[in-house]
C-alpha cells in the first residue's frame, strides 16, 4: 500500500483513473457480464473512484475484514459475485421469484465498494481506519459513492441495506437478499477457513419493533 498519487493535472488524473479502471475490469470480470451498458460504465466508475480515492495500488492489496487481514478484498468480492449468480438461478429456478440479474449481479460487485476508503492497514497488528470513519460507516459511504457515479437508485440501497450496520433489517427485495446471504456464505466459509470467527457468531437476530 502506497499514498495516493500525486497528480497535478486533470489530464494526469484522468489518465490514473483510467489505468486504474482497465485494471479493475480485469480483477472484477464480472463488471463485464452486466448486460446493460450504462450500469457497466457506472459499476465501473463507483470502483474507479473508490480505488482513486484510497491508498491501495490494487484491489488484491485491501483486507477483506478486520477478522482477516492478510486475505484480499479481491478474492470477497469475485467469491460473492460467483455465489449470488448461483442464488440467483435457485431463486428464479425453484422459488420462482422476479429477480433481476443485473440488479442482483452490481450489487455484489458494489457491496464492498467502500472498503478501499474506509480500511487502513499499518505496521501494527489490527486493521486501522481513515480519517473521519469507522467500520459502521460501511454500506452507507458505498451507497452514496455508488448513486454520485451514476448507479439507479434502487442498487445503491441495496448495497447500502447488505450491511447490518447501515440497516435495520434485511434487504427487502429478492435481490438484495441474494446479495446479503451470498456476502454471509462468502466470508463466514472464509473465516472457517482461516480459522477466524465467523460473522454469523458475532451476531444476534433482534425481533422487529
């Protein structure tokens, strides 16, 4: 990880933001499957931002969670894009549900959007944060870089409303939920895996007032 750069032009800012883009497309091949084209560009640009923003050179530099510090984001988010299509096909196959494969399939590209601003690694032993947020800051600062980069409105609460610290419920629409239990899977497999505490254990379900 490295200080942003420097760029003291719009000509070099714009040619950063467009290296940094080409690079995502490649780390998140899943930008490409997305159908519509103005919701690839926007899905793109959300990330582009993120990534310009932070002090990470690549997505494969940010940790995926304070419980894993040394495990990508990178490797989160293409595991959640693989297991939300799967959700998907079992959602629209066996329960017979109207969900939308685009919707379903930008927001678990963006469900993790703002990381790259909010988590900052040192020299010490826990995950640090930037400037100015927290780790409750999640899904919130998402959800509004996502809406300022173009993404319809509908999406954006969707990646707001995945995380349980910028909701008080889950997503309410078929995709949405595909996308916060595919987020779940995704991490609590992986913390199994490290033999870190799943997310799952860290949580109580609350009854709805």
């Amino acid at each position: 990880m490295s200080d942003s750069p420097k760029l003291d032009t719009r000509e070099a800012q714009e040619d950063h933001a467009a290296g940094v883009g080409e690079r995502l497309g490649t780390e998140i091949p899943a930008i490409a499957d997305l159908d519509d084209a103005a919701l690839r560009r926007a899905v793109l640009a959300t990330w582009t931002a993120a990534m310009c923003a932070s002090p990470y050179a690549s997505l494969a530099e940010v940790p995926q969670s304070p419980l894993m510090l040394s495990r990508p984001l990178l490797w989160h988010v293409n595991e959640v894009n693989d297991l939300a299509l799967r959700f998907l096909d079992l959602a629209i196959g066996h329960f017979e549900l109207p969900a939308d494969r685009d919707a379903t399939l930008a927001t678990a590209i963006l469900h993790d959007v703002d990381k790259p601003l909010i988590y900052r690694v040192d020299d010490g032993p826990s995950l640090g944060y930037a400037p100015g947020t927290q780790l409750s800051d999640h899904g919130a600062i998402g959800a509004d870089l996502s809406l300022r980069h173009g993404v319809p409105a509908a999406i954006a609460e969707m990646v707001r409303h995945h995380s349980p610290f910028a909701s008080t419920g889950l997503p309410g629409t078929p995709e949405g939920t595909i996308v916060h239990y595919a987020d779940f899977v995704a991490n609590d497999l992986a913390c199994l895996q490290a033999g870190a505490e799943p997310i799952h254990a860290s949580f109580r379900l609350l009854r709805k007032e």
